[in-house]
C-alpha cells in the first residue's frame, strides 16, 4: 500500500493539529509537514486542503506583510477546527487500536 493512500485519510488532521500549535501560511505549513515525515508533500496538496478547511469554517485567514517578498496569508484554526482536531484525534487512536489488534495475533491470520 502506498502512502498517499492513507495520507488522504490523515491529512486534514495533521494539518488542524499543526495549525492549533502557531498560525502559518502555506508553504511553512508544508515545509513544517515534511519535516515531521510527510516527505512528498507538495502545495498542490497542501493549498487545496486549506481553502476547504476555511470554506468549513476550520480555519479562518489574514494577511500579513513579509520580508522577503509580497504579503503572506496566515491561518488560524477555529472552535470548529478545534472540534474537528479532537474527533481526529479520538479516531485515530481508535484505528490504532484495532490495528494493534491484528498486529497482536499470534500465528497471523489463516488463509483458505
């Protein structure tokens, strides 16, 4: 199984999780994702995953001035977004839950 198969899956949390830390604009947000192991992360992923969030009412944006070039759009994540990261959280730990199960079996599973 490929990666980006399950990335489709975690990603929306992940990015909620970080953005609950500090606020960012888009290309730290993906720098910061493949930092932490998301490796082939690109903008195209990243960007389109944000405008949804705010569409949602997930994260809210502004934007600032910067150094080194035009100005920057910062987002933010919401009290919908807070709510949306913590049902992420409990999800995933009940995945990792159930897989831990099979990943306990003894003898692996039997095959017909």
């Amino acid at each position: 199984m490929k990666n980006t198969q399950l990335l489709k899956g975690v990603l929306e949390g992940c990015v909620l999780l970080l953005i609950q830390k500090k606020e960012v604009y888009g290309y730290e947000l993906v720098q910061e994702l493949k930092r932490m192991g998301f490796t082939e992360m690109v903008g195209g992923t990243v960007y389109p995953l944000l405008q949804k969030l705010e569409k949602k009412g997930a994260l809210t944006s502004h934007m600032k001035p910067s150094a080194d070039g035009p100005d920057r759009k910062y987002y933010q994540v919401t009290a919908i977004g807070d709510e949306l990261a913590e049902a992420f959280l409990k999800e995933w730990q009940a995945l990792l839950t159930t897989v831990e199960h099979f990943t306990q079996l003894e003898g692996g599973l039997q095959h017909d």
